[in-house]
C-alpha cells in the first residue's frame, strides 16, 4: 500500500506544476473562442428591466417590474386614452349604462378570447368579484366591496349594483384587471379549504398566466431573461382604440435584468436592448443627446415628492410655521439643481401631468423669489406669528445674517427638530434634498436636522407609530383619479398605519372629500376636487417640493412607434403600436 | 594524483560593510581515500571551505581567488551547470543540522531515491530498491523504516539517513561538516565509528570539519588547524596535536581539558577578533599572538616545513629559528 | 484523521451553526420595519395591511415564530420567501449553480496561480521580475471592487466590444434550439469579465502569501541539502520548497473565504449575475427574512465546511499534522 | 534603561525598515494622503462654496470638468470634488486608524487572555472568534444596515472593528502560547505577580510588535469596507468619503460621462490602502527576525 501513495506524492507534484500552466491559458483560448462568435442579428423586441420581477402570481406581484410584465396579459374593462386620460372602453364594448334609481351599472363585453382560445364571458367577471370578496385581496376589496351585488344576464353583458353612486366606480373599479375563472377555479377552492387562504393563493407558482391580453408569456429563464410571444387571440388587432391602430406588430418580447442603469445604457448605446424601462438620471442625457440612433422622451410624471409635518405637536402644529417654511424653501434650486432642470414646479398636490384634476391657481409661497427675498417674506410670518429672535435672519438695514436660534411665541427656544429622508441607496434625491432643507430653515435660526433612515424604518415610525417631525416622502405612481387625496387628508384616516400620517383634520374638508366621492358627473366633481386642493394648500400638511419629469431613451435602428404618456412611453399602447424599422 | 589540490583559495562575502575575506589563501591537498580534518574556532571559515568546495556559497559568497583541481577539473571557475553534474554524484556533503536537512514532507526513501535518480535517471526500480538496502545495510538502520516521515525519526537515525543520502551515488568525496555536533555522545560516537568504517571500506576522500579536536583525531589522520580564515598549521593527527608548533595550535589544544593532561598551559584569555577586511596576507592570528614580534605585523607568513608531512605558517622569527633547531 | 477528531469537528461546526442561525433570527425580527410596511400603494388600507401581516404569520410572538423556524428547518422546509412566492429552496437551487460555477473556479484559478507565480516571484528575489510581480499584486489586493468592476465593464465591455454587459446569457440564442457549444460558449462568454473581476483581486492575496512563505522556505536547510544532492533549480524550486510553501496558501484559502464571498456579492451586483450573493442583498433590503436567512445560513455553512476540508487537506499534504 | 533600549531598537528597526523600497514609496503615499487630510481641515477659510457637503458654486448647474476655480472639476450639484476628496481623506484616516485601532485593542486583550487563560476561557473566546470569522462582513454590516437605518460614521468604526478583531486575536494567542513557556513569565509566577500583570507587563511588550503589524493590514480592510458599504449607499450621507463619492458618481449617472469624478475617489481608495499594506508587508521585515537578518544581507 506504502509505495502507491508514495507514487501518487510524486505524481502530484508533477502534475500540479503542468495543471497550473495549462489552467491558465485554456481560460483566454475559450474567450478568444467566445469572443468571435457574434449573436446572428434577430427582430426581438429587446426590452431592459432594473430588477427581476418579483413573481407572476397576480396576486403577489406588486411590485412594478411584476406589474409590468402582468398587465401585457391580464386586462381590465376600461382603460384611460393616452393623451385625453378619460376612461374608455377596452374588453368593455361601449361605456357603461347607468340607471340612477336602481344605481347600477350595466356593462356590454367584447367578443374576446382568452389566450388559450375559449371565449372571455361575463362568468369571468362575476368570479374575478367573488374572488375579491372571498380572498379580501389588498387594494382591490376596499374598492370593489361598493358592488354589493353582480348579476351576468348573458354571456355578455354584466350589471353592476352599486349601494350608493361612487365617482371612483370608472376610475378605480373599472380599470381593475379581469381574470379568466377556468385558469384560478381549482386554485381559489384549494386554497379557501388551507387555513391562510391568501398566502396560499399568492404562493401558488404561475408558470403561464392566461390573459386576454396583446402578448403571452412562453418562458421565464430565472435572472437571465423573460420571453414573450404575440397572443394570437387579441381581441384589440386591427381595432383603433384610443386613436392608434392596435397590433401588436412584434411577434416576440425578450425582457434581460441589468443591475445597474449604467450597465443598461451601455447595452442600450451598445444595441444590446431596444428600450430600458426605468427613468435615466439626467446625468446620462448630454452623452445620449450625441448618439442619433438613439431618442429621448420626456413625459410628466404622476408623482408627489413632499415635505410632510407633524401637526399632532409642536412646533408644526402652528401653521405660520409651516407657511413660513413653505416660503424659504427655494423649489426653483430643486428643480435647477437636483433635477438638472427636467422636472415640473409642483405648486399643488396633484400634478400637473394629471391635468383635469389640476388646480393651477392654487396658494404658492416663494415661487422664483431670490433667497434674500424668501428669507425676509418668511421672517415677516414668523415675527407676525409671534415668534422672536435675539438677532433676527435680517437685521435692521435689511441685509441678511446669521441668525440666533428662533424662540417660539411662548418665548421658550424651539427645540431640535428632525427630518427624516429615505436612505441614499433608496432614492439619492430626496436624501440631498433633506440636507438642503435642513440648510434653509436654518437660514430661519431653526435647529432642523435630516437623519436619514432605512425606507423599511422610516414607514414604521412615520406611518406606524406617528413619532416624527418632519419627514420627506414621495409616490412615483400615484393613481390618475384623486381620491388619494381623501385618502392623505380624511380625518378618520389619523390612526395608526392609516394614510394621513400628518394628522390633518378638518371638518368641512372631510365634508367635501365625501361629497366628491359621490358626485358622478365629472365637472361637478372637478370643482370639489379643486377646492380640496386650495384648503390643503392653505393650510400645508404636506408641502409639494418637486415632481421630475419621467426620461426614457429608445434605440431608433430596429423599432419605432413608442406612444407618450403620463409617466412615460412603457405603456400598453406602445407594446401595441411598436412595429419594425424597414 | 591527489584526489583534489586546492591551491591559495580565496572566498569572500559582499557585506554593506565592505568584502570579508572568510578565506585567505588556502592551500592544502587531499589523497583519494584519506580522510582529512580541519579544526578551529567557530567563524574561522572551515564551513565555508566546505561550502566553496561544494560551490553552495550563498548569494554574496564568491570565489575571489585561487583554484580548486578536483579530478584534472578546475572548479573555481564552475558553472551552476557543470556543478550540477558532480554534485551529489562525485562529491556529496553531509551537514551539521541534521534536524532538518530532509525534507519534512517527502519520506525519507524518496528522498534518497532522488539523489540516485537524478544522476543516474535511466535506473531501473529494481536497481533502485537494491541500492537503498545496501545505503541503509551501510549505515545500518533497519529497512523498514525507510517509508517513514524525517519527523518519525530520531536525531541520530536522521544524520545517518542523510549519511546514506550523501553516499546514495557513492562519491569520491565527501565533505562532513560538524556532523555529530548536535547528537549526545553515545550516538555521536557510533556515527563516528560507521562514518570512519565506511570511508575506510569504500576509500571515500573525506574532508571532516569540526570544532572539537578528540571527535577530528578519532577519525582522521592528517588534520589542518584554522585561524581567521588561514591554516595556521598542517600535518598528521599525532604530530600536531602532540608537538604543536604553531601559538594559536598550543592556545586551542590547552583550551581543551583532557581527563588525564595536567593543565599547565596557561590559557591566556582571548582578546581582539581577527579583521576579516584585511587583503593583505598577513598573519591574522599576530593581533591575540602570544609570541608576536615586530615582523609580524610587516611581513608575510610563509610556511615552514616542521618535517615532511607537518609544515606551519607563520612569519616569527624566533619560531623558525626553534624549529630549525629542533630539527 | 482519526474519525473521533473528525466528529469533535463536525460538531463543532453544528454548534456555530445552530448559534449564527439564532442570533441572525431574532436579529431580522427584533429590527423595525416588517415586509408589509414597504407597500406605499396608497390603495392599500390598514386593515389590508393586518390581513396581510396575519397571513405571513408574523403577528404571532416571536417565541413562538422562532421555534416553528427551527422545526420548519430541521425538517428541510424553508419557508417561503415573501418578496418572490416561491419555496426559499427552489430559489436557492436556480441560484446556488451561478455562484458555484462563478465563485469556486475564480477562487480556484486564483490560488492556483497565485501559487505558480508567488513561486516565480520569491526564487527570483529582488529582482525586477519580483517588484513588478509584487507590487502589481499589491494593487491587485487593495483594488476597489465596484470601482475595478465597472471600469472593466466600460472598457472591455463597451468600448472595445469584446464581452456582453453583464448578465449570464444571451436571450435569443437561448431562447432558438442553439446547439448545446453555443450555449456553453455563450455562458463561458458572460462569465468572462466577473471571473476575471474576482480571480484578479483574489489573485494578489494569495500571491503574497507565496511569496512571504516561499521566502522562508528558502532559508530551510533541506534546500541546501537538495541542492548539494544536485538537484536542478526548477526541480528545488517546484517540489521540495514550493510544496512546503504552499501549505500555509491552503489554509488562507478557508480563512479568507469570507473575505472573498464580500467580493463576490459585490460582483454579482455590478454584473448582475443571478448569484446566492445578489439575492442576499436583494432580500435584505426587502426585509424578505426566509430567503435572506436562508441564503446568509447557506453561505455561513459553505465557509465552516470549506474550513473543515483546508483543515483535511492540510493534514493530508502535510504529514508531521496528524489529529 | 528600558526606554533607551526600546528607542535603540526602535532606531534599528527604523534604519532597515526606511531602506526598503516598499517601505519608501509606502511612507512617501500616507505623507501625500496625510497632508490632503490636514488641508481638508482649512476648507471653511476658503469660503462657502468649497465645503464638501453643502458649498454650492452660484453659477454651475451641471458637473464640470477642471477648472480654475475648481481645480478637480465640480459634481451635478456644483460642489467642488477637490474640497470632498480632501474631507474623504480625512474621513478614510479616521475610519482606518479608529476601527483598526478598536479591533487590535480588542483583538489583543483578547488573544492574550485567551492564550494565558486557557481551559474554559480559551475555548469560550475562541469559539466566538470562530463564529465572527465566518461572517463575511460587509454582508452583515448590509444586514444592520438596512434593517436598523442609517448609521453614523462612528457606528460604522465600531461595527467593522467588532467584525476584524477575530483574525488579531488567534494570531496574538498563538504567540503568547509560545510566551507563555517561557522562563520570564514562570519567574514572574514565582515572584508571585497577578496573572493580569504578567499579561500587561511581560506578555503584552512582546506581543506589541505584531499587533502593530496586523493594524496595517486591519486599516486596509476597514477603509475598503466602509467604502463598499457608503458605494451600495448605506453609508452615513451627512459625511463625505470616498465611497460615498463613487455613489453620487454611479447613481447621478456620471459613471462615464465624468473621469474626473469618477477616477479620483477610486484610486485614492486603492492607493491609501495600498501605502498602510506596503507599510505593513516592510515592518513585517522588521519585525521577523529571519526577514530582518535575510533584509540586512
């Protein structure tokens, strides 16, 4: 036995020597090797994605990459006009019948077909509801729970029995995806016998959604890519909805995950995508402004970025304050200097993208002042306010100086206040925004602080626990009907995890939020919506800093016909219009 | 023919501080099979004679005079290619730390095999497995042992392994320095009876390099005393060490305390180191030389035949003139 | 290795196991924040927020969660992930052959060479061959890995066009019956720049702890012996002094595997290569904790077992090391 | 006549160690990166616009290339990046001296109560070093990171020193173990001395020399830790670093559109790490005496 080990001693000796020079060098003949091989050039739409979807279970996947491969299958009745935002029919054939006395809605359907051939029916729609109701699916229930009762007449037709007339019924309700009761039955009674019915619903694995929508999904390669196909079945081929001739023109969809925007728009100058589906920070755009196969979009985002206060206690409970901090904070260096300029002022809560819900004259503080002049206009708040200072922001011949810490009207100092930002990691803007902020009130002598703190964090003491000062939010999709607003700033909505983590209250615009909701006639409703925005702007729970323009690059040599829209062109109506260069 | 004649070798090392020559111009011959002693004081260059003649100088050693005729070859003027040859092959050296002169990760076979097949690589395995039975028959230790590891074996056991080692392609000559220093007396003697009955049997030319004279005298019969890097006196084992001619011969014998030897010699105590800088061929020794006279420090040692075979180097006048009388 | 030591060592290894695994349980529970609280929808009410809460089983004290984690575990089950639906084993499978096939061959590659040419460096002492060699793989060793990455992304990847922009393959070719070469060609062709990310950085750590052991392996007397048996320089220099130098390179390799499994995430996020390491990442800033204990306990236990075998393959090299 | 010897061999060490070329280009570096964070400290006299976190240049909206006023050009928000590498210097210095300092004070005072204890307390500690060691830890601070918000620069010190100390302290107890052996320490048994004196006054000289040397090598990972750390963005973003700098580079899409953003912070951080590891390997041939006899040679 001795001698064999002996031998192979010796033998690994010799062959360590040998493997080594030959590992090495076989390494750079294979990249040699690989590097010659070239991908022959193939008509994919090639689109690129920030992160890998989360999951292609309806129910699970909200996040946005999920939402964005899902909403190519599953539809909903009624879907916006691109550029009028009004709600049009889609798998709907008419806009809906509705009979004020009974308060329901009768819908006619469309002679569409699911993706495995049979046909879409109003069966689908009464179980998409009852699987609502018996799963209380978040986001949709709540909504949904005002049609106390569906009857399906015929194959297509449904009517919908509302308790009460609701203005968020076309908006909110309507544009809500259907899904085909053949693909879930089985799913919905296994998972209703398990004791948690909804995590078994999410967790069930979906390898092939079945949608009524313009693509299918043929194969999902874990962090390599997602291939989809044309849906043969569509019904919207050929139609013209929404003033374009529906395709979809592209047989195939080749969706690759890039972990770092940089990446992506080397791959994008490179050729390797077509489109990469996530907003270009400014500081790409001089270096794709040179390269002319390649265009840029800008679009108005529907988005709120905002300053929110405490109004449950000191300081931020005077509004002279807030209003004095409305008017030293420069939205003008925002817009310059943390948007590089591609942004829109956002004087009111609602964007200005969203433009028949938009109230254009709405109270603006310090719009275009130079600092000087901001300063000064806030100190005359803060000193009618009562507030004192042993040297004030703006001495006696009106130049402006470094102030003494601000005394509140009882005469006490103000204490330290924080402002808590989301981490850099998460969005770098509003971190640096809430440096910025910090600066400014203390032009004003006020001790304010930005701490920034892990998104996860933040949520749980804001939203959750309502122990803050002040805090710097934002919603990049902020839905294009305005009953968030209600939802922000209803009283009864000032409860822990609830959505008015301002801790606004106030009567008559309680009054009024619920008087919108019912209101169907949409001028009608537009004037109320417009007066919410002027109470909420006077009295600043939330103070709107910024809204940046959404920046998208497409490659122009393969494919052309991407359609604009609010928050941008990865929109339905691209995926159907998008059709080969030739 | 003697089997290696070294005339005048001069080594030296490269230091920061300047060339030290460790050995000024040595001259001694060896016959083939006769075993040849050095003695001296620790740092008086007997090493590195060992070393030049093996051509293992380190890096900032070099031969800076002198040849070396080992065969008919010169080997001063070697190159590493042309060592490699007699390396191990016609000259082998066996080293003082024995602890770790083997490998720790190879056994000890393998080890000895290496040196056989690096000179003789077309030997057969049979060949090889015999040879290593007669090495280990040689230096007797017991065969199954020679799978082992060098850390399974003991100190003596090792310096023989390393005895068999050097003998592996039975050399013409063989260069011992200090090898029992680091082994207790018991197994230091029975190395020196094996190493003495070996050289005898395979009449190997053994230079054998020590600082202590009884184990020098035991095994060889002609011996050089050294001093600061020069041989300060040469001759056969009896000669010298019972009729010491030369100053530093008598101070070093009178160090050592022999059982029965009444100690009369005074033993001065020692003083200045020897320069080592010094190129000029002076006597190195004249510096703590009881006897020094003024020609010592102007004028140049030269040897002085005591008789045939014993000769000293030294420049005293007074000691040549007793010598020459003696005679 | 007696089987008793071997043993004492496997339990060993469980025990700290079974600690990290604790500590890392009640250390996702006990911080703020929960899954749910992420969702800023402002369609989703309070009440949903609860039902869903309820639903992952997070309402229950924490005790209790903790101990259905343990049996869950024991028993292979896992837990499902709540970021992506799915079993936290399934996910771990897809993922788990990316970083093997990445992580081990750059690791590998890198000790390897790092061995041949610290070798190479030390014999040549102080020669100009060795500054070159070490002082490059100085920098080697203190390279910024995004920074290095992305800079080889730009420069080899898109100026000179010769490798793909991250990812692991290339969709249409996948997608086609491409012949079973192309494919593994294609793969070979992504995984180019992250290996050569990984194995540069890894590279210089182990070259200069060759070069530093090989340095003092050359003071060894049994070199001189070797050289006096006459042996050849290459043959001094690559069995008897390289083999004993490269034992203390075997044990860097399990103790700075952590090291390098840094790197490695880091990589994988720059080239967005589907590793055990990106997800890690991924699933802690989701607060997804199944998946993310999952993937951190799957890395603790690839470091503990890799220390076990450098810990074998030691005593297997070196013989004066018996247990 | 302890000082004196120690300033002696202090004096020798130093002779050897500054001939080495490493060590010269390694000096020659950390006194460049010394000096840059000296002057970070007189940036406020320079006036508003050049502090690093908040100094906005009135007339420059985009990222600039060099340029007189700003000698290293200016980031998308118009501050100085010259004014911000010299703070990132200042901040890399504190967080590689502060953290290395904590773990090897750790590490140290461990491995040697560890290694003279022995018995129950070694096991303890040890097993402990074992379970850190494992960890990799820029995924864990990742973990703390996200999960309890962001920290500051000093938290992030104390959480990278934490994570180093395992590898001083095995490294520190094998030494005393061989310390432990030998006769000055049974003497000071003998002579009755507290098992905490021996190990400050006897072990703790001895073992001084290679904690030092490992300090070097524990700067080089914190500072590339916490720069990795602030480049994922979970960094302290009221502080300027380095790491920090890449992210505003990578995240506001300059990445290739501004060398000079880009590339400064980048090799600072490759550079500063690099003289405390030069630093380190040349002290290393101080420290080892058969180095030091082979360095004299």
């Amino acid at each position: 036995m001795r001698p064999g080990i002996r031998n192979m001693c010796n033998r690994f000796d010799r062959s360590y020597s040998y493997l080594s020079c030959i590992l090495i060098p076989a390494v750079f003949v294979l990249v040699l090797a690989a590097s010659c091989h070239k991908e022959k050039p193939s008509l994919y739409l090639k689109i690129g994605l920030p992160e890998a979807p989360q999951s292609l279970n309806l129910w699970l996947g909200t996040d946005a990459n999920s939402k964005r491969i899902l909403s190519q299958i599953y539809q909903p009745l009624y879907r916006r006009h691109p550029k009028t935002l009004k709600i049009i029919p889609w798998l709907a054939a008419a806009d809906p019948v509705f009979d004020p006395e009974k308060s329901t809605y009768t819908v006619t359907l469309r002679q569409a077909k699911w993706s495995d051939g049979s046909d879409f029916t109003s069966e689908d729609v009464v179980f998409t509801r009852q699987l609502f109701f018996d799963f209380k699916i978040p986001g949709r229930y709540s909504k949904w729970k005002l049609i106390h009762k569906i009857d399906a007449p015929d194959p297509h037709t449904v009517v919908f029995h509302l308790k009460e007339p609701s203005a968020i019924f076309m908006s909110r309700i309507m544009t809500v995806p259907i899904v085909s009761k053949a693909e879930w039955q089985d799913v919905v009674k296994k998972a209703l016998a398990t004791e948690k019915p909804l995590r078994t619903l999410q967790d069930h694995v979906v390898t092939h959604p079945m949608g009524t929508g313009p693509f299918v999904l043929t194969q999902v390669k874990k962090g390599a890519y997602i291939h989809m196909k044309k849906n043969p079945y569509f019904f919207g081929t050929g139609l013209t909805l929404g003033g374009h001739v529906l395709g979809p023109y592209v047989d195939d969809i080749l969706f690759r995950v890039y972990g770092t925007s940089d990446v992506a728009i080397l791959a994008l100058k490179k050729g390797d995508i077509d489109y990469y589906w996530w907003d270009i920070q400014a500081g790409h755009l001089e270096d794709l402004k040179g390269q002319d196969d390649i265009d840029l979009y800008f679009n108005k985002k529907s988005a709120l970025y905002y300053l929110g206060f405490n109004l449950r206690k000191p300081p931020f409970h005077d509004r002279a304050l807030r209003r004095a901090v409305a008017t030293v904070v420069d939205k003008e260096f925002i817009l310059t200097r943390v948007l590089q300029g591609y942004g829109t002022p956002m004087n009111s809560v609602v964007p200005s993208g969203n433009h028949f819900w938009y109230n254009p004259d709405v109270k603006t503080y310090s719009h275009g002042l130079p600092r000087e002049d901001r300063i000064k206009a806030a100190v005359k708040i803060l000193s009618t306010a009562g507030y004192t200072w042993q040297t004030p922001p703006v001495g006696e011949d009106g130049s402006v100086v470094e102030p003494s810490p601000i005394q509140l009207p009882s005469g006490r100092k103000m204490d330290k206040f924080v402002i808590l930002t989301p981490p850099a990691d998460y969005d770098p803007r509003r971190a640096f925004v809430g440096t910025m902020v910090q600066e400014w009130l203390r032009d004003l002598g006020m001790p304010a602080f930005a701490r920034p703190m892990a998104f996860t964090a933040l949520l749980d003491t804001v939203k959750g626990k309502h122990e803050f000062d002040a805090f710097i939010l934002g919603y990049g999709k902020l839905n294009l009907d305005p009953d968030y607003l209600r939802a922000f700033f209803y009283s009864k909505n000032d409860r822990p995890r609830g959505w008015n983590m301002s801790g606004y209250s106030n009567p008559e615009f309680d009054a009024i939020a619920d008087a919108q909701r019912r209101t169907i006639d949409p001028e009608e409703r537009q004037q109320l919506i417009y007066k919410m925005q002027k109470i909420i702007l006077a009295d600043l729970p939330y103070l709107p800093l910024y809204n940046p323009n959404v920046i998208e690059a497409t490659l122009n040599q393969r494919f052309k016909g991407w359609v604009s829209k609010v928050n941008g062109i990865g929109n339905i109506w691209s995926m159907c219009t998008v059709k080969p260069v030739d | 023919m003697s089997l290696l004649s070294v005339k005048n070798l001069s080594v030296g090392y490269q230091t920061p501080a300047g060339v030290i020559r460790a050995i000024d111009n040595v001259c001694f011959d060896l016959e083939t099979g006769r075993p040849l002693g050095f003695v001296g004081e620790s740092g008086c260059g007997k090493t590195t004679i060992g070393m030049a003649l093996m051509g293992l100088l380190p890096d900032n050693g070099t031969v800076l005079g002198g040849d070396i005729l080992f065969r008919g070859k010169n080997l001063a003027c070697f190159s590493e290619k042309q060592w490699r040859k007699i390396r191990g092959r016609d000259m082998a050296m066996i080293f003082q730390a024995a602890m770790n002169a083997l490998n720790p990760v190879y056994r000890v076979a393998d080890q000895i095999r290496e040196a056989i097949i690096t000179h003789h690589p077309e030997a057969a395995e049979a060949d090889l497995d015999s040879r290593l039975e007669e090495l280990f028959d040689l230096v007797d230790m017991p065969l199954e042992r020679a799978w082992d590891y060098p850390h399974e074996y003991s100190g003596g056991m090792k310096q023989r392994a390393v005895i068999a080692m050097a003998l592996a392609c039975s050399p013409k000559l063989v260069i011992a320095d200090e090898p029992t220093t680091a082994l207790d007396v018991i197994v230091q003697d029975q190395i020196l009876k094996g190493l003495r009955a070996i050289q005898a049997r395979l009449k190997i030319g053994l230079i054998f390099i020590s600082h202590d004279i009884a184990v020098v005298a035991s095994v060889c019969d002609r011996v050089c005393v050294m001093y600061g890097g020069q041989i300060v006196e040469a001759g056969t084992t009896d000669e010298v060490f019972s009729s010491p001619r030369h100053p530093y011969t008598r101070m070093l014998l009178g160090a050592y305390l022999s059982l029965d030897s009444k100690p009369d010699i005074r033993v001065p105590e020692m003083g200045e180191t020897p320069d080592l800088f010094q190129a000029d061929g002076r006597c190195r020794f004249s510096v703590n030389c009881p006897e020094r006279s003024a020609d010592c420090s102007s004028s140049r040692p030269k040897w002085i035949e005591v008789s045939k075979t014993h000769r000293v180097f030294c420049c005293n006048e007074a000691l040549i003139r007793s010598i020459n009388e003696t005679l | 290795m007696k089987p008793g030591v071997f043993l004492v060592k496997l339990l060993e290894i469980a025990l700290i196991f079974f600690i990290i695994l604790t500590l890392l349980f009640f250390l996702f529970r006990l911080s703020p924040g929960d899954p749910v609280s992420k969702m800023v929808d402002p369609m989703l009410t309070p009440e949903d927020m609860d039902h869903l809460i309820s639903q992952m089983g997070l309402d229950r004290p924490v005790w209790e969660q903790y101990l259905i984690y343990v049996k869950n575990f024991f028993t292979g089950r896992f837990g499902v992930s709540f970021h992506y639906g799915e079993p936290v084993k399934d996910i771990i499978k897809q993922r788990l052959g990316w970083t093997i096939l990445l992580f081990t061959t750059s690791t590998v590659m890198a000790a390897f060479a790092g061995v041949y040419l610290g070798k190479i460096a030390a014999w040549k002492k102080n020669s100009r061959l060795d500054n070159i060699m070490s002082i490059s793989a100085l920098v080697c060793y203190t390279l910024f890995i995004p920074w290095f990455a992305l800079l080889l992304l730009w420069g080899l990847g898109y100026q000179l066009n010769l490798f793909p922009l991250g990812g692991v393959l290339t969709p249409e070719l996948w997608v086609g019956a491409g012949s079973f070469v192309a494919k593994a060609l294609d793969l070979a062709h992504h995984m180019v720049l992250p290996l050569m990310t990984l194995f540069i950085i890894n590279l210089g750590s182990y070259l200069l702890l060759m070069r530093s052991s090989m340095l003092s392996v050359l003071q060894e007397d049994y070199i001189i012996t070797a050289r006096a048996k006459g042996l050849g320089e290459t043959v001094i220099r690559d069995k008897h002094a390289a083999k004993n130098a490269a034992l203390p390179v075997i044990t860097s390799v399990g103790l700075n595997l952590a090291f390098s499994i840094n790197g490695g995430a880091l990589t994988e996020q720059i080239f967005t290569w589907p590793g055990i390491g990106r997800e890690l990442i991924f699933a802690v800033s989701n607060n997804d904790y199944p998946l993310a204990q999952a993937c951190f306990l799957l890395i603790a236990l690839v470091v503990l077992v890799a220390n076990l075998i450098v810990d074998l393959l030691y005593a297997w090299v070196d013989p004066r090391i018996t247990y | 006549m302890l000082k004196t010897h120690y300033i002696h061999r202090f004096f020798a060490g130093w002779q050897i160690f500054i001939k080495n070329p490493v060590a010269k280009a390694g000096v020659f570096i950390m006194v460049v990166f010394m000096v840059m964070a000296l002057a970070s400290f007189c940036l406020p006299l320079l006036g508003p616009m050049y502090d690093p976190m908040t100094g906005i240049d009135p007339d420059i909206r985009l990222s600039t290339p060099p340029s007189l006023t700003h000698w290293l050009g200016t980031d998308n928000v118009g501050r100085d990046i010259l004014a911000q590498l010299l703070e990132g210097a200042k901040v890399a210095f504190i967080v590689g001296l502060s953290s290395a300092f904590i773990s090897i004070v750790l590490g140290t005072a461990i491995g040697m109560v560890a290694g003279y204890a022995g018995g129950l307390w070694d096991a303890v500690l040890m097993r402990a070093a074992d379970i850190i060691m494992v960890m990799p830890s820029l995924v864990i601070l990742l973990i703390l990171a996200s999960l309890f918000g962001q920290f500051n620069i000093w938290l992030i010190v104390f959480i990278i020193a934490i994570l180093r100390w395992p590898a001083v302290s095995r490294v520190i107890r094998s030494q005393t173990l061989s310390l432990k052996q030998r006769p000055f320490i049974e003497a000071s048994q003998v002579a009755g001395a507290s098992s905490f004196r021996i190990i400050f006054r006897h072990i703790m000289p001895n073992v001084l020399p290679l904690a030092f040397l490992y300090m070097t090598f524990r700067v080089t990972s914190a500072i590339l830790v916490e720069a990795a750390l602030s480049f994922l963005g979970f960094g302290d973003p009221s502080q300027v670093s380095w790491g920090m700098m890449l992210q505003w580079v990578w995240k506001s899409g300059h990445m290739f559109q501004a060398p000079y953003w880009l590339i400064p912070p980048g090799i600072s951080i490759s550079l500063l790490t690099l003289a405390f590891y030069m630093l380190g390997r040349a002290m290393d041939e101080v420290l080892d005496p058969r180095l030091r006899r082979q360095a004299q040679g």
